[in-house]
C-alpha cells in the first residue's frame, strides 16, 4: 500500500525539495506522477492556483484544484484558502513561453485522487494514520487525511473527558495521529482519536493520592464537579458555588478507586490563567488496533471500541 499524508508532510522533505530544484527534476517527477509539494502564493480572479516551486513557476487551473470542485460538491473557498500555505500536486505539463520562460501545469486533483485509489481505499478501522486539523466546526473536525483529503473526527471521538468545542483540544493546522473508525453513507472516512490517548488505567497511573495538580473544570453538576485532569481522564470534586465550566484549576487528589473508575478531588484554587491546546500524549503508538478497551480490569463496566 502507498503511504500519502496530510498537506505540510511533504514540504521540507530531501526528495520533495529535489524535485523543485531544476526543469529535468519536474519533468522526471511529470513522467512518474510523483506527488510533490510547493506553497501557493496567490489565487488569482478566476480561482487559479499559484504555486510557488522555486525553480519557475506553477500554475493549479481551477478545475485542477480539488476533486469535487467542477461538480460543485466543493467550493471554491477551498481553494482560496490554501493561500500562504503549502499544496500537493502532480504535474501534467510544462510549458515555455515565447519569451522562453517556463511555466508548470499543476493538477491538485489529481494528487487527491492518487491518494484515494492507492492509499485510503486500502485502509480498514483500526489502521491508525496522520492527519492535520484543516478545519474545526462544533460539531466536529474536518481532518486532512492525504493531499487535503478531508475526513470526519466528530466531537465525540476526540477524548474521553466530554469538552464544549472542537477547539479545547485542537487548534487548525495542527498535526495529530487518528483511527480510522468507519465510513459513512457517502463512503467518506469516519476518525476517531480518543483511544489512542490512554486506558483508564494509564492515565490513573500518572497521578497519586496526596498530590496537588491542574485540571480543567468541563461540568458542573447539583452532585459535583467534573475536573479533566488529561483528555481522558476526569475526577470528581464537591459540588460550589461560582464554579466556571472550561475554567482552569488546581485540585488536590483524595483517592483513586479503579474498581469505580473514580478519581475523588478537592478544589483547592480556579480561576487559575487559561493554556493554549496543546499535542497530548499518545499511549498508543503502533500503526492499527483491534480493540481499545478503557474500563480496568478491576471495574465490572467494560468500555471498550472494538475495530473488527
């Protein structure tokens, strides 16, 4: 199976950077249909790509700038943001003007449909893959999954700990590993991230009675608190007053009980200065899963995903 990734992967890499270095480079690359990848520097008025690649210059024709873009099913705004960022593309022509400058004939959509025939119709659920968060709705997070390819990571599937948007745990353009869980009715590609960030247990392990941490206040309920303490791991603290959900605070850890699942806090300070979204931690770090299973041993409630 070929392997393709995210736009961005590709951009600093030897053999990318050689491809853009010469006339023969490209023609060799033209004569494969390598996917290469160059940044855009502008979109002109007929929604034309740009393409800086070093070397002359590139030019995506509108048409070329995606798949779905002459049907309709993908807007041109697509386009027009990729501006100032880098793009994948094959090249389907170079041409020399009168003048002899030369100039490249770039198709996006091409790069896109290579990666669909070689690369995602080969993956199956549990095959764990890089992506990058290209765009981040309410409901769920629009991952580039292979030369701006996008899947579907919903809310829901980001971690164990419930949060109020997308953007509590990611921010655009950052780069995350994902699970392919499913596809949906239209044969798009459905991602989930939360089991690779940790068992019950795992994440239990990094903390010990006595022990004073940060947290994250994500619910405040009439019989207590809700206080993440990592993406999937939560306590719960005593109910208070002028408590605020998405708060930052320090909580002091009574008790650990894992045939509960339950992690007993106290909060000691909120209010506490709020952090930027940061790359977690991933406990799992092999290429597929069969089964993620988050309840412990000791807890007579299994939670667990099963892949197959």
């Amino acid at each position: 199976m070929s392997v393709f990734y995210p736009e961005g992967f590709l951009f600093s890499r030897a053999e990318n950077r050689a491809a853009l270095t010469s006339i023969t480079a490209l023609r060799e690359a033209m004569l494969k249909e390598t996917v290469l990848e160059a940044r855009a520097i502008k979109c002109d008025k007929e929604h034309n790509l740009h393409i800086d690649l070093g070397c002359m210059e590139g030019i995506i024709p509108r048409e070329e700038g995606a798949v779905g873009i002459l049907d309709g099913s993908v807007r041109d705004i697509a386009l027009i943001s990729r501006v100032g960022k880098s793009v994948q593309f094959t090249v389907t022509d170079i041409k020399r003007s009168p003048e002899g400058k030369y100039e490249a004939i770039l198709s996006r959509r091409r790069a896109q449909e290579k990666c669909a025939e070689e690369y995602l119709s080969s993956l199956v659920p549990g095959d764990v893959i890089n992506a990058v968060a290209a765009h981040i709705e309410s409901f769920a997070v629009f991952c580039d999954i292979g030369a701006g390819v996008n899947a579907l990571l919903p809310i829901d599937s980001i971690s164990v700990s419930r949060i109020p948007h997308p953007s509590a745990r990611f921010f655009t353009s950052q780069p995350i590993k994902a699970v392919v869980k499913s596809r949906d009715e239209k044969g798009r590609i459905v991602l989930t991230h939360k089991e690779l960030l940790g068992t019950w247990s795992e994440n239990a392990a990094l903390f010990t009675p006595g022990e004073t941490v940060p947290g994250i206040i994500r619910s405040v309920e009439s019989y207590g608190i809700f206080v993440e303490l990592t993406p999937n791991l939560a306590g719960l603290a005593e109910y208070g007053d002028n408590f605020e959900e998405g708060s930052r605070c320090a909580v002091f850890i009574k008790n650990i009980i894992p045939e509960r699942m339950k992690i007993k806090l106290i909060i000691v300070e909120a209010g506490l200065e709020r952090a930027a979204p940061k790359q977690e931690k991933y406990f799992f770090t092999g290429s597929h899963m069969d089964i993620f299973r988050y309840s412990p041993d000791e807890s007579g409630k299994v939670i667990e995903t099963r892949f197959i």
